[in-house]
C-alpha cells in the first residue's frame, strides 16, 4: 500500500467515530405531551410554549432532532386513558403530563417510559413519587402547591376582607389522594392560625358550584379556590357567582382575577413549564427521572383585581399593592 493511501485509510477510520457521533446527536427524539386543561385557553398555550421555547435554547428542535407529538383533554376527565394509551403506543422518549388526572393517566399505560409533569399538586399522596428529593420510579416534574400556600393564601384574604371569620375551601375530593386530605389538613391548620372557622365544600358540578356559593354571601364569609381541572376550567362563572354573592374569593392558581376573581396567587406558571423543559432535556441525553427531584415552584405571582375589591366594599391596604405583581383597575 502506497504512504499516502495509507494515511488517507487511517484518517478515514478516525472521521467514523465523528460521524457516529454526530448522527446519535442528531436522531430524531420523540415527546408525548398529555394536556389536561382547554387548548384555547391563552394561558395553557402560552405556558407550554415555553417549554418548547426552553428545548429549543438546549438544542432540540422539531423537524431536525426532535418530534413533538401532543394531546388536549380540554379539561375532559374521562377523556386522559384513551389519550394516554395513543401517546403511550407512539413509544416515546420522554413524556410531558399536565395536570394530576393526566400523569396518572399516563402512569397507568407505563412504568418504564420517563414521565415529566407540571401542575400536580401532591405528587407523593397520588403515588407519583416515593419523596420530593428521590421519586423513585419513571415519574418526576413540578408541583404547583406546596404548605405554604394555603397559609399564604387565606392570610391575603384576610388583610383585604377582614370582616371574614368564616371561609369555605372548594374541594373535590374525587380528584384528590385520600379524598383531599393534604389539602384540608393545610386548610384546618391555616385558618385555625388566623381565627377563621374553615368549612369544606366538596364541589362535582356546576350545580354544586352555585349551591355552595349561594349558600354563603353572609359579611363575613370568604371564599378560597383549590383549583382541578373543574374548577380551573370555570373560573369565568365562579368569579361571577362570587361577585353577585358578594363573596371575596381567592384561587391558588392563576388567571382568576383576570376573570373578575379578587385575588389569584400561586406559582409563576411560565416559569414552571420552562423548567419542566429542562428536565425534559436531561432525560433525552441519558438522565432517569428517579434522580431528578421533584422541584418546588421558585417563583410566585399575586395579581389582585380592585375593580373587584371596590365592588365587595374592601379596600386593598397600600403595602398590598405595592406587593403584587399584577394590579387590575
């Protein structure tokens, strides 16, 4: 064999690896997103978009390294198994869930695909996780409710209305571990803590919805929102069964406000879908979900609606508003 040849044979065997390398780069990913909230709602579309804004930074985009296969339940409950199960039979790489009644949708079709999800709000009580710091299993993601929360929630109710001494909590308890436990035990404590008289309200239905509002309306009582894939999907009717009840109401979540709810307070959604594309991003380059903690929300939103306020008779204090975020006029 001729020196040249030679030299050029063995540069063809170093180029290889190279190549190898490149293509296992460059192999097309997949990702199975289960929504469980409405698509045309602006807020879901937009927070998703920023996971995918997040896979893009990292460098994964769709039509060269990654597809991207999604599903809506469009806050349909009976609708998730059958999503779940198409996503599932697609055989993706990773899997986003959104919502508790989604994740454990998909939970159901694997337990060997890596599930991320956001918007859970007790991921341990619903068997996604074994701990927050080592869950354990093919499931880990975002909370968006943490013991904080109610505390903090039901102590801004009452330095906006503090006529309030009793306050029911909306809760259903179907979509719930252990009926809704974790949350009413955060509920009793808090409101115990602040001399306030908690009453649990279990809301199913629309009916149950303007049953439990109307029986309220007295000047002392408030109104405090566990949202669910129900209730979230109808804030519209409940800031307005709340406005003509004269009853203040707030929600551990958001966008209620912006309905003509007076107070809205909880996690900074976009923020939690963007991190959710960071985990995402770990598990296509070889991370397990069982060590990837579940994460806690790391920013938070208050928006307060005064046109609302002024409505109710309150007046939001001045370091109130100086605090939110967000101010509705």
């Amino acid at each position: 064999m001729r020196r040249r040849e030679f030299i050029a044979g063995l540069g063809g065997v170093a180029v290889l690896p190279q190549i190898a390398r490149a293509q296992q780069r460059d192999r097309v990913r997949r990702i199975g997103v289960l929504e469980g909230f409405i698509e045309s709602d602006p807020l879901n579309t937009a927070s998703l978009r920023e996971t995918f804004q997040e896979l893009s930074r990292l460098g994964w985009e769709t039509g060269r390294n990654l597809q991207i296969d999604q599903r809506w339940a469009n806050g349909n409950v009976d609708q998730l198994p059958a999503l779940a199960k198409e996503l599932v039979a697609l055989k993706p790489d990773v899997l986003l869930s959104v919502s508790s009644m989604a994740t454990l949708a998909l939970q159901r079709e694997t337990r060997v695909i890596p599930i991320v999800f956001t918007v859970v709000g007790d991921p341990v009580g619903w068997g996604f996780a074994e701990s927050l710091a080592r869950p354990g299993g093919n499931i880990t993601g975002f909370v968006n409710f943490e013991e904080i929360l109610m505390g903090k929630l039901l102590t801004l109710l009452k330095e906006i209305a503090p006529r309030v001494k009793r306050v029911a909590v909306f809760l259903n308890p179907d979509a719930a571990p252990d009926r809704g436990a974790y949350y009413v035990d955060q509920v009793e404590a808090s409101a115990r803590s602040l001399a306030l008289d908690p009453v649990i309200a279990e809301v199913h239905t629309e009916a149950d919805l303007v049953r439990a509002i109307g029986s309220l309306g007295r000047e002392q009582d408030g109104l405090i929102i566990i949202p669910n894939l129900f209730v979230y999907n109808r804030r519209d009717l409940i800031a307005d069964l709340a406005m003509r009840g004269n009853v203040p109401t707030a929600l551990a979540g958001p966008d209620f406000a912006k309905f003509g709810g007076l107070i809205d307070y909880g996690p900074d959604f976009p923020e939690m879908y963007r991190r959710a594309g960071s985990y995402l991003d770990r598990i296509l380059r070889g991370a397990h979900p069982s060590d990837l903690p579940v994460e806690l929300p790391s920013k938070w939103h208050l928006v307060i609606n005064l046109k609302t306020a002024k409505a109710l008779g309150l007046t939001v204090p001045a370091s109130l508003l100086a605090f939110a975020d967000e101010v509705i006029e």
